[in-house]
C-alpha cells in the first residue's frame, strides 16, 4: 500500500513537473533513468554486469532516427523499430556472453560493444562522427502533433511509466524470482531443473530491449544521434547511476540516473553561481570537471553507501523499525513483569 502511494505521488509530481521546469531536459532525464532500469533487471536482479549496454542504446537510437530521417515512417513504428534492433542485438551478444560467468561475461560484452562501436564509426547510415542530424518528431498514430515539447513530455512519460511497470511486474513474478534464485545461488537453481542460461537469454534481451526502447526515445526528443550514445564510456554512466541510486532496488536506478544527469548538464551553473555569490573564481570551472565530481561521488558511495542511496535508506528504515519493535516488545514484557 504504502509504494503505491509514493508512486502515485511520484506520478502528481511527473505529470506536473514540465510546468515548472525544461521539458526537454526532463525528457532526458525520463529516459536515462528507464536505462538505468532496465540495466538494474539485469545487474541488480540477474546477477549479470554487462559493460556493453551502449551498444543497444545506441544503436536503437540510430535505428530510429535514420528510420525517421529517411524513410517517414510515424513516431511509434520508428521506435519499434529501433527496439527490435537492440533486442536482435541483444539475443547475438547474449548467447555469446552467457556461456561466461563473472568478469568473462562483462568482458565479452564490451569487446562485442566496442565492434558495435567501430561499425558505427564507419557506417554510411550513421555519418559517422558527424552523428544523425535533424531527426523529425513527427506524429502519433499519425494524429497527435509531437513537435510540441509538452505534448511529447506525456508521450514520453507514458512510455517511461510503461516500461517502468513491465520491470516491477517481471521482478515480482515467477519469472523473476527465478532470476533472484540464479543470482544468490545458480548451482542450486540449477539442481532444482531450471535452465539457468536460458533465463540469463531471456532477461539480457529484456533488458536489451528496454535500453533500446529508452535510445530510441532520446533520439527523437533530441533530434539528433552521435556516437557518444554508442562509446563504451555510456555503458559505465549507466553502471554509475545504478550503483550510485541502489542496486536491486527499483527506485534507486532512477535516483541515480537523475543525479549523474543533472550534474552533467547542470554542475557549470551551479559553479557560476557560487563563483558569483563567493568570490572564488575557482568555482566557474566546476563545468569542466563533471568526471572528477561524479568519480568522487562514486568513490564515497562504495566507501560510505554500498547499497547506493535507495538502499542505504531502506536500510535505515528497517533498521529503525526493528529497533522500535524490540523496544516494545520490551516495554510489553517490563509492565507484564510490574504487573505480577
């Protein structure tokens, strides 16, 4: 009862955040938190650390902005396209990654990122370092005008709250606590008949899928497709911000992704601001440091907050809760013992 009141108040405050703030920019906030999310399936609820995750963000987004840019197809058909792409991408890295276990599987994944990385270099549909330029918006159900950035805001948000309820249904699901039993222990998951390769298959295109869907849509917010979206540097981000928010929780993903992409885009403001309120010049040049401040971030969190922020709170609540249970339950046997 109690989560679903905060996703309902989670849902008052998205529903009525464009007004108070950029709708594009909370647009690509949206999505790098479903990427967070649907990379947390697999990290935080599978076991599984994939250092290759750029390759189907990205390549979902070029998948959708050369489809959009070049052959008119409607907004919807464009991201489904790009999300059949990244999961026909995912089922080949998959099968090749899962006959691996522990830094073998994370190695593979990134050595078959980086030949994604080096085809969309070289690529004529991608433009290589130039990127995908002026991909169109177009319409809904070739109805609903989304050049319009409030109107694309709820698109988006719909689509980010969609994906968002497939994970936590996948998660609480038989399904899903298989994946939970091959992550504590696959051995045993195993004598008990389950395939444990086929359940990794399965969740990693999932989770491919979902990462494509969130490219695919920060594409078309942005207008435009670059090869950063592709690099390898993208697949460590997105393992910053789940760590960062919590590991194996569902909101910490998207606490992370908010953090790590709001100091990206917002850090050299803020540093004018306090160059001007301080007098210390020093400040201005925060814009430029965004890596030093989100390494620093990351070093404190493994130092001080190894379940991230999500999971150290839940952590101090239970903890809180238990402290008051036992405290009751021994004032109830203090005022039995006054009593006889």
């Amino acid at each position: 009862m109690n989560k679903r009141i905060g996703y309902g108040l989670v849902l008052a405050l998205a529903l009525a955040a464009p007004f108070f703030g950029y709708p594009v920019f909370l647009m690509k906030l949206l999505c790098f938190a479903l990427f967070a999310c649907a990379f947390n399936l697999l990290i935080g609820f599978t076991g599984l650390l994939s250092f290759g995750h750029a390759a189907f963000f990205g390549s979902a987004g070029y998948v959708t902005g050369h489809l959009l840019a070049t052959s008119g197809l409607p907004f919807e058909l464009g991201i489904l396209a790009g999300v059949a792409a990244s999961s026909l991408l995912g089922l080949a890295i998959g099968a090749l990654a899962i006959r691996r276990q522990g830094i073998y599987f994370s190695m593979i994944t990134l050595a078959l990122a980086q030949m994604v990385y080096f085809a969309a270099l070289r690529s004529p549909y991608t433009h290589g370092e130039d990127g995908l330029q002026g991909v169109p918006r177009g319409r809904l159900f070739g109805a609903i005008d989304l050049s319009n950035d409030l109107t694309l805001y709820y698109v988006v948000l719909a689509i980010v709250v969609a994906g968002f309820a497939l994970i936590v249904r996948v998660v609480h699901s038989p399904f899903g606590q298989v994946l939970k039993a091959i992550k504590e222990n696959e051995p045993r998951a195993i004598s008990l008949g389950y395939d444990a390769d086929r359940y990794k298959l399965l969740a990693f295109v999932l989770s491919s899928a979902l990462t494509g869907l969130a490219g695919a849509t920060k594409t078309v917010v942005l207008g435009f497709e670059t090869l950063t979206d592709v690099h390898w540097t993208m697949s460590g981000l997105v393992v910053l911000m789940t760590l960062v928010g919590g590991m194996g929780t569902m909101a910490g993903p998207i606490i992370g992704a908010f953090l790590i992409v709001a100091l990206e885009n917002k850090l050299g403001e803020f540093g004018t601001w306090l160059a001007d309120k301080s007098g210390v010049a020093w400040f201005s040049t925060l814009g430029e440091s965004v890596g030093m401040v989100t390494g620093l971030i990351f070093i404190v969190c493994v130092l001080l907050f190894r379940r991230g922020i999500v999971g150290e709170l839940g952590a101090l609540f239970a903890r809180g809760a238990r402290n008051r249970k036992v405290a009751g339950a021994n004032m109830a046997i203090d005022t039995e013992r006054e009593a006889a």
